[in-house]
C-alpha cells in the first residue's frame, strides 16, 4: 500500500507539470529592444513595415507626435502541440484512473473515464495561444541625430525573427540579447 501511495503522489506531481506546462505554452512573451541603424529613418522604417506586411502583419496606424507605428496580427496555436498536450493529458488522466483503481478498488473501472479529459488539455492550449498580438515600432531619437534607433515592443520570437532576417539588411545592431537567451 505505501508504494501505492507513492505513486498517486507522482502522477499528481505530473499533473500540476502538464498545467505549469499548459501556462507556459500560451505565455504573452512580449518583448522591448532598442535597435540601432546607421541608415537614415526613413529607410529603416520603410524596411520594416515591408517586412512586416509580408508577414502577415496588417498596419494599425500609429502616432505621429510619439513617432510610433502599430501593426496587429493574430497569432496561431501549434496543431502539433495541442496533439501532444492531448495525448500526455489522456495518458496521464489514464494513469491516475489506474492509480485511483488501486487505491480505492470499490470505484470499480470508473476511474478510467478520467483518460476521456485528456483532449481537454489541448483545447486549453489552443483557446489560450490563438490571440491578437501587436508589433510597435518607436523612433526614438530626434532628427539632429545621425542614424535610427528605434524602440521595437513585439513578441520575443517576431523580434528574433526579425533581427536574423533584416539585422544585415538594415544594419540594425541590438545588445544581442535576444539571439544569446537560451529562453
């Protein structure tokens, strides 16, 4: 019976994983770094809206007394991970049903049917990860000054993204944070 035991307290501890798991998935990861181009304003934001839109990205307008565009888009779940989210939640649903059996025999084979809330864990994922993100691109230094330096608010893999592909095309140089994280 103490082995048992032990085991109702894995399979517990591996359900709070797959909920801690489930959080993390469907985490806002939004992002600010400030960018430096020696290329002249114009140019640099021209780049970018164009590489935004051909991302999908559609403008939202912005403000010109804060020197700021917003471009929106709505971003997608992974099918793959809200299969697997299914599939660990089913098994380890199952897995419970077959501890909860062990431990409490007059359930009969009831407790099995907790295998059938494992495409719930999925559904979770998918209902938390499909939502509107937005990119916000700030000109943040004046006009005397030579270059663009601008200050970017986006998802944390929009900006990767967009540092690999246009870093050398626009000579944007950043602390390089983003590339080195192992997050």
């Amino acid at each position: 019976m103490p082995t048992l035991g032990s085991t109702f307290l894995l399979t517990l501890l591996l359900a709070i994983g797959l909920v801690f798991f489930l959080r993390a998935a469907s985490k806002d990861r939004t992002t600010v770094v400030e960018v430096h181009s020696p290329r002249p304003p114009v140019e640099v934001l021209q780049g970018l809206s164009d590489w935004l839109t051909a991302r999908g990205w559609q403008s939202a307008g912005g403000d010109p007394d804060l020197r700021l565009l917003r471009f929106q888009g709505q971003v997608g779940s992974s099918t793959a991970l809200a299969l697997l989210l299914s599939l660990l939640g089913g098994i380890g649903a199952a897995c419970l049903g077959l501890v909860l059996r062990q431990l409490l025999p007059a359930l009969g084979w009831w407790p099995l049917l907790l295998a059938l809330l494992g495409p719930a864990a999925g559904l979770l994922y998918r209902r938390r990860a499909e939502r509107a993100e937005s990119v916000e691109l700030r000109l943040i230094n004046d006009e005397s000054a030579s270059g663009s330096t601008l200050r970017l608010r986006a998802h944390r893999d929009e900006l990767i993204a967009l540092e690999v592909e246009l870093g050398s095309q626009l000579e944007l140089a950043s602390d390089g944070a983003l590339l080195s994280s192992p997050i």
